[in-house]
C-alpha cells in the first residue's frame, strides 16, 4: 500500500484568521511531502482564493448552517468521488458536516481540530456530538485538550499538535518604527504598547481599553496602538470616547495586511484575550523580538512556557493588564531577557515542520489503528 496519505479538509469560515492560516499552512506541508490534500470551503471565503492561489484543489460549498442539506449532500458527493483516507474538520461547523457525511457515506476516517477554545457546550446533544463519530481530535493546546476532557472525550482520543508560525514571513526588509511613528502620530522615544486581533469578545480588547488610563498614571509618555477590525469596533469606539484620552493616545488603526512588518516596531506586545486558544500573533511577536505580556486565558501560558519568554497577568481584568504593561515598560532588561527568550521559544519550538509532522503522525496513529496501514 502506498505510503501517501489522501486528505480532504473541511473549513466554513469566511474569514482568514489564525485558524485559516493553519489550514493552509497545513495543506501546502502535506501537498510538499507528497500526501494529497484537498479543501472544501466557502465560495467566497479568503482560504478558497489563497488555497487555489498557493495551487491547492479546492471545491467551494456552500455551509450555511451546522444542519445544511444541500451541503451535507454535496460534501458526502466529495466523499464518495475523492476516497480519502482521513476526512479533517477545521471548525465547528465543519465537525458537524464532517462527520454526518461521513456517517452517511461510510467514506474515509475522522479527525477535527478545535480551533477555538471557547468551553464546548455541556448538553447532552454537545457530549453526544464530540464523544461520537471522531477517531481523533487534535487539540492545538493543553487548555483546549482540557476542554474537550471536560465533556469526556476519552483522554487517548485526544492528541495535542502546537500551531504554528512561519518564520520566513516575519522579517520585513527593513524597520518601520520611524515610518509608523509619523503615520500613527507617535513621538520619537515614546514607549509604543501594540495588540492585533479581530475585535471580537474573546480578545478581550475592553481591557486593552481600560488599561490605557491605567498605564498613563504610570508611564505618561506611553501610547497605544490596536490593529485591527471587527464587530465591536463600534462598542470600542464608544468606550475610548467615555475615557476621555489625550489626542493621540491611542490609534486604532483598523485591518491592516502588514501585521508582520508591525510587530517588530513595538516595545511591547499585548494580548489581552480572554479567549484563546493558542496565539499565534504573540509566537509572530516572540519571534520577531518583541516583549511581550499575556493574559492567562486557554493557551497562551504554554506559548511564553515558565515566563521567561513573557509576563503572565490574569484574564478578564484590566488592573492587572496594566500592571504587567507597566512592569514591562518600566524595566528595559526585563525587556530585552523576555525578548531575547521568546524569540529563541517561537522559533524553535513552533515551527510548521512540528505542526505538520505532528499532525501526519496522528493520521499515522488514526491508520493503523483501522488497520488500514
């Protein structure tokens, strides 16, 4: 039997976040090793134009719901026509489209990847979904492995693959700190605090928020820059203007595709999620030189591992947020050590070529069990 292992990946998000990414990241790694993978994504999603762009097979459906007939029937065609031998659910979604076509089709083997960390649902219909039709999970953290232990998926069934970050991407040609500087009206010398992030609840920027005054008390000359977009942008905004900040305190710079070129212009990078289920834009900071302070929320204690690599404050709280920015800001060394030991971590220790061996070695596992290899 061929040694080759035939893929097809399921996605129903329209966006291209952290999750997305990986996907990609994942398939081009398989392709590249000569196991065939193909996607099954939005028509109008981003995955679907860079997938075909990076020269993947994609087939475009559309999933409008959990529960889609027409999708469910469509994607079971995929089943029979491709053949593959491992059927890989990359959101929620698509766990419950996977593994219904599946069933009905008795095509391929079965294996999702959560990639969020919000709790799982402790219903009876979530237990009955997440304990059944699923050979293995592959839990992109420890914390997100915890979840799934919570409703009683079988701690064997369950196997944890870090995401990963491209390194390549992450040297820009040359610094742009000055240039940012002028655009984002910062002074020469100011301390520049940066997050990135879709403006979503599980990235808890209304603590970013209300940690800028807090800071201030501290550290006068600092400012604040938050990148990105989202549906709360509107909230944010309304809770920045009850602050009543100095001009230029803080920038919102909205989406932006040159995240990689930012990072290193930062003095210190913070995620403030209360969500999470890695962080693969702290591993980007890590990776680039940035210092950075984290929240304990999911995974993103096991990125900065003891704390060398990075502060740790508590989730969901704001006064601690700017104590940990604060303690960054105002000790240089502390700095430059965190700075020095994260980028030694992200670089060494999430690299695509774990993330795609790791998961190759769980279809491996999932194959022979089934006696299949």
């Amino acid at each position: 039997m061929s040694d080759s292992i035939r893929t097809l990946h399921i996605n129903t998000d329209r966006t291209f976040r952290g999750g997305e990414r990986q996907v990609l990241l994942l398939m081009q790694g398989l392709a590249a090793r000569g196991h065939p993978a193909e996607l099954i994504a939005q028509p109008d999603g981003e995955l679907a134009r860079r997938a075909e762009t990076a020269g993947l097979c994609v087939h475009r459906i559309r999933m409008r719901r959990a529960v889609d007939p027409v999708a469910l029937l469509r994607i079971g065609s995929m089943l029979r026509k491709i053949r593959p031998d491992i059927v890989h659910m990359h959101s929620g979604r698509a766990h419950t489209l996977g593994v219904a076509a599946s069933a009905l089709t008795g095509r391929g083997r079965r294996i999702v990847s959560r990639r969020v960390v919000s709790p799982v649902g402790r219903s009876w219909l979530s237990r009955f979904k997440y304990r059944h039709g699923v050979d293995r999970y592959i839990a992109i953290s420890e914390a997100v492995k915890g979840e799934l232990l919570k409703i009683d998926v079988p701690a064997e069934r369950v196997a944890v693959v870090y995401s990963c970050i491209a390194p390549a991407r992450l040297e820009p040609e040359a610094n742009r700190s000055a240039e940012l500087r002028r655009e984002w009206g910062i002074p020469p010398g100011a301390p520049m605090v940066g997050t990135v992030g879709a403006m979503c609840a599980a990235k808890g920027f209304r603590h970013f928020v209300d940690a800028v005054p807090r800071v201030l008390a501290n550290v006068p000359a600092a400012r604040f820059v938050l990148v990105g977009d989202g549906e709360l942008r509107d909230e944010l905004e309304r809770r920045i203007a009850s602050l009543d900040l100095p001009a230029g305190v803080l920038t919102l710079t909205g989406w932006r595709d040159d995240v990689p070129e930012l990072l290193p212009c930062f003095d210190l990078f913070v995620s403030s999620s209360v969500e999470e289920g890695l962080g693969t834009t702290v591993m980007q900071a890590m990776a680039v030189g940035t210092a950075v302070v984290v929240t304990d929320a999911g995974g993103l204690p096991e990125v900065v591992g003891s704390g060398k690599a990075g502060l740790v404050v508590p989730a969901d709280d704001a006064a601690a947020l700017a104590g940990g920015i604060v303690r960054a800001l105002n000790d240089p060394d502390l700095r430059a050590r965190m700075a020095r030991a994260g980028r030694d971590r992200a670089v060494e220790r999430f690299t695509p070529e774990g993330m795609i061996e790791g998961t190759l070695a769980v279809y491996r596992e999932v194959l022979e069990r089934h006696g299949t290899r």
